[in-house]
C-alpha cells in the first residue's frame, strides 16, 4: 500500500524502468477549481495557484499568465533578482501546472487548448523550452500532477467522463504511456501523486465526496483503490507526501473543516484527524 512526464529528463538519463505508489498537489499543484468533472467547457482560470521546486541552488516557479500562456520564473538562492522566460505563449494553458525537476533538467504539465495535455522541459541553464503533447483532444480535464520516478516521469490527471489517467515516459524518449487507474464515473478533482519506494501513489476526491487512493508497484498495470474517507467527507483537491514509512493526505472537509489522513506503508488502515473544524478554510 502506500502512506504528482518529463521530457526532460530527456537531456540528463538513460532508460531503465519506472513506475509508482504516492503525494501533495504533489508539489505539483492541482486545485479542485480547475477539474471540470469530465466535459464541458475549461472555466475562465484567472488565478491559477503557481507550482514551485527548488533546484540546485535555485528556486522555480511556474504559473498560468496572462492570456492563457505559460510563464516560468527563478531566482538563485540567497539573491532577490527573479527572471522570467515564457515557456508556452497565448492560449496554450488552461489549468494551473505541475512542476518537478528531473536530473538537469525542469518539467513542466499543464492542460492545453481543446483539453489535451501538454508537456514542457528546458535544461538548466537555457531558456529553451521543448514541448511534448502527452495526449491529445478531449483526453484532460484536470490540472495534473506529476512526479519523477526513477529514470521516468508520472503524470495523473482527470480524464474524459471523470476517468482517473496515468501518463509514464522514459527519459530520454517522447513516447508516453498511458494507463487507465479508474474508470469513468470515479473522479472529481485533481489529482495529486507522489512516489513511495517501490510503488506510485494517487489521491483525489472521488464520487459523493469519498476521498480515493490508489497504488501501483513499479513495473505494473495493475492499480488497487481504497477508500481513505466516505461519503460527504471531502470537498477538495487532495494534497500527498511521503513521511518515513506512511502516507500522509489532507483535504477541506465537511463544513469548511481541514482534515489529516494518514497510513502506515503496507495496511490499508487510514487514521482521520481534524487539524481545523467547521468554517475554519474555504
């Protein structure tokens, strides 16, 4: 059990294998605003939350900019001097991104025009910015998220008809491998992902507000979904990381409350805690 694509990569590694188990808007943010619930049209995104990593000696940001394009920021640590490139130009973005850095290189996600999902990376120390289609019209609906995963990078983000969808490429190729976690009818939030050891992990709101998680061992097909909260539990986009030997998830509860789940590595036993009660976030 458990306790979120890179191109990029594509400059630094070489293939080997890669695959998952689970984290927070896996530092890849992905806000519930921004799922679509599997049709209709993407909602006008004027503020977007920004997904940030630091970077070897740096900090990077990535934030959906003005006119639906894609703008990417960093500073040296210790320095206040920021600079900014442009990753993709007008009406290329339509959803918060999910950043994460993989060797020397910056990989960046976020939903495209007509609902694909797109994929960005640059090497450090460039400002060239290379672009993959991860999958194509009608396939997101969702911010993503995204983790690196060995030589590989993972990508989960709501598919068409609220479908759960897992994206895998190895570095150094553009060929990008998809996988079906859960079905239609399943999700309704973005997701958020993160690797735990040997396996990837998988969290989003599921129908009449549960909160799902699922988990695969690297190498496999095979996804297994378990229940974290029930029903009318959870009103948000989940956040996931990896402590030690659990999983640690929170969410906005019933009521406006926030709310802890956590389990340890190997059981299928999540432990609810409210860090703040009715009316406490929004």
């Amino acid at each position: 059990m458990i306790s979120t694509w890179f191109s990029g990569g594509r400059a630094a590694g070489q293939p080997a294998r890669r695959r998952r188990r689970s984290v927070s808007l896996a530092l890849v943010v992905a806000p519930a605003a921004a799922v679509l619930l599997g049709a209709g049209t993407v909602p006008a995104m004027a503020s977007t939350p920004p997904s940030m990593t630091a970077n070897n000696g740096a900090v990077n940001i990535a934030i959906q900019g003005p006119h639906n394009s894609l703008k990417f920021y960093w500073a040296v640590n210790g320095t206040t001097t920021w600079h900014a490139e442009t990753v993709a130009g007008a009406n290329t973005t339509y959803s918060a991104p999910s950043m994460t850095v993989n060797g020397n290189v910056v990989n960046i996600a976020a939903m495209g025009p007509r609902h694909r999902l797109k994929f960005y990376w640059a090497v450090n120390g460039t400002a060239t910015w290379h672009r993959e289609t991860v999958s194509g019209v009608n396939s997101t609906y969702s911010a993503p998220s995204m983790t690196v995963n060995g030589n590989a990078v993972n990508i989960a983000a709501v598919g068409p008809r609220s479908r759960l969808k897992f994206y895998w490429a190895v570095n150094g190729t553009a060929t990008w491998h998809a996988e079906t976690v859960a079905g239609r009818g399943s999700t309704f939030s973005a997701p958020s992902m993160t690797v735990n050891g040997n396996a990837v992990n998988i969290a989003a709101a599921g129908p009449r507000h549960r909160l799902k998680f699922y988990w695969a061992v690297n190498g496999t097909t095979t996804w297994h979904p378990e229940t974290v909260a029930g029903i009318g539990k959870t009103y948000s986009a989940p956040s996931m990381t990896v402590n030690g030997n659990a999983v640690n998830i929170s969410a906005v509860g019933a009521g406006n409350s926030l709310k802890f789940y956590w389990a340890i590595n190997g059981t299928a036993t999540w432990h609810a805690e409210t860090v703040a009660g009715r009316n406490r976030v929004r």
